[in-house]
C-alpha cells in the first residue's frame, strides 16, 4: 500500500486521537457533533492499539520519516495519558480508604449512631437476658441451634468456632466472605424499603448475636468465646452497624426527600450510601480472614487474642474517627 493512500485511510483515527489528547490538555471534553469529521473515540484502548499496530507498518514500510515521526510522538502521548489515568485511579483509591471512608461515615454521624443504638440496645437486652434466664434463648434459637453452638465454642475443639470435622480454614475463609457480606448487603439494600428492611436487620442480629453472648457466658465457655471474637468482631461488627447506616441513610431519602422529587433524592442518597459500602465491604473481607486463620486458632494464648483484639478496636474507633481530618489551606476537613 503507498504512503498516500495509508494515510488517508486511518487519518481519521490518527485525528481523533489527537482530538482527545488536546481535550485533556485543556480539561475539557470533545464532544461528537453531527456534522463533525472527527467524533469522539469510545474505545481508547482499542484506538491506541491499532494506532502502535500502525506505527509498526510505517517502520516496515519504510514510510517517510514525517509520518514515523507523527505516529511516534502520537504513541507516546497517548501511552502517558492512559497509564496516567491508571495511576490516578490507584491513587483514589488510596485516598479513599485513609480519607474518603472516614470522611463518608462522619458526615453521616447521625445514621451511624441510629444504627449503633438500634444494634446495641436490643443485643445488650438479650445478653442480660440470656445470661440470666437460661430458657430465654430458645425464643430466638431452636435446642438444636443451641446445641451447635455450643458444641463450636467447646474448650475441648482443635478449631474454635466452627463444628468439629469442618472444611480447612481457607474454605471457612470464602465461606464467611459470604456470609458476612450476605449479612451486610441484606441489611444495606433493605433500607430501599422506607428505611424498616435495615431497622429490622440491625434489630435482629443484635437480638441474635446478643443471645449467643448471653448463653456461652452462661455456660463458662468465656475463655474460648470472647478471645475468639475479640479480634474479627472489631471489624465485623462495626461493619454490620455501617451496612445498616447505609440502608438507613437510603430510607431517609425517600421518607423526607425534601424538595427533591424521592428519585433524585434516592440518587443522591445512594452515592452518599455507596461511599460507605465500598469501605463496609472491606471490612469484612478483613474480619473474614481474621476469623478463619486467627480466631480460630487454639496455639495463640488468651492473652496474645485478647491483646491483639483489643489493638484492633483501638485501631478501628481511631481510624474512624480521626482518619482524614487534614488541614487544607487553613481549613479543617471532617
């Protein structure tokens, strides 16, 4: 193929391309018009890759160093620019997890408080209860859930937590995965529900796991039960109560939309709800892998656990309440 005719051929895309690059360099956008000869790209990647694949030809071809010469710096732009945006990605991402999560569940106080009393109240109630009345844990759990539960906290098990016989920790480790965030996502997405999905959810496992704290404290089994959930519970729990924060912050949408149409308001409250999920689901990534490969264990000691579970309390409260507060241009930011 000559030169001439190469060229006419993709001159087009070399054009667009450098449409898009002057569009970033002057941050703005460069939007298709009807009659334009050079509408915005939607595939870059694919752009860029025909354009090296172009690049390849002429060197071969041995085409006029003009064009080679065209073709390189265009190559080489477009590589800075898209690794570039790559790069900034990572770089919110970090600044989420030290800023931005923080800064999501303080502006939202008010629901992570209401989903903090609506957790804790009727889990302290049900613990009380249980602890002194052995026969009140058969309202929530049935003699053989008891019995299993039991039986997972015996001080006698190799494994605490989990059945005797039960799967290898990394298959306990998916399988919490799916449980924790089955928990935490019904909780969250109930909350389109007016808000009463997540205030019965948060009711509930605080009634559920309150019963369990009540009756193994009952039982005596105190020095295999609290070491065991010391360390993932600073994680997994505070995330229950962030999941149900989310689902609240949801129903308040659309109960008092104010002058919002409830869709906008829903919008609006979903990006807010959505900047603490990403976080939440975390979290519980994190307490998932604590419960399989740490918590579980009977070589570590008592005291190592609850050193460590106690460390790891410290460490959320702190980072949720003291992360991302900088000071910018004199300003304090929550």
């Amino acid at each position: 193929m000559k030169q001439r005719d190469f060229e006419q051929r993709h001159e087009l895309l070399w054009q667009q391309l450098e449409n898009w690059l002057a569009g970033y360099q002057k941050n703005v956008v460069i939007q298709a018009t009807p009659g334009g000869s050079s509408p915005q790209i939607e595939d870059i990647p694919a752009a860029y890759r025909r354009l090296c694949q172009h690049l390849a030809v002429a060197k071969e071809r041995h085409y006029t160093g003009n064009l080679v010469e065209r073709l390189n710096q265009l190559v080489l732009a477009c590589h800075q620019r898209i690794y570039q945006q790559k790069s900034i990605s990572k770089s919110r991402w970090l600044d989420y997890l030290f800023e931005g999560f923080p800064r999501a569940l303080r502006a939202q106080s008010r629901f992570v408080w209401l989903a903090c009393a609506l957790f804790l109240a009727p889990a302290l109630v049900m613990g009380f209860g249980c602890y002194w009345n052995d026969a009140l844990i058969y309202a929530v759990m049935s003699p053989e859930q008891v019995m299993e539960i039991e039986a997972m906290y015996d001080p006698g098990n190799r494994v605490l937590g989990r059945e005797r016989g039960s799967d290898s920790d990394l298959m306990m480790f998916g399988f919490y995965i799916k449980n924790n965030i089955g928990i935490a996502f019904q909780t969250f997405a109930t909350g389109m529900l007016f808000g009463l999905g997540s205030i019965f959810f948060l009711l509930f496992n605080g009634v559920f796991l309150g019963a369990i704290f009540g009756h193994i404290t009952r039982v005596g089994f105190v020095t295999t039960f609290y070491p065991f959930v010391i360390g993932h519970g600073a994680f997994e729990l505070t995330a229950i109560v962030f999941a149900g924060a989310a689902g609240l912050r949801l129903g308040h949408a659309l109960v008092n939309p104010g002058n919002l149409s409830r869709r906008q308001s829903l919008r609006e409250a979903g990006h807010d709800a959505m900047k603490i999920m990403y976080g939440t689901f975390l979290m519980l990534v994190i307490a998932a892998f604590l419960e399989a490969f740490w918590s579980s264990s009977t070589e570590v000691s008592i005291a190592i656990k609850l050193l460590v579970g106690g460390f790891f309390w410290l460490l959320v409260i702190g980072y949720c309440c003291l992360a991302g507060r900088r000071t910018v241009h004199g300003e304090n930011r929550v």
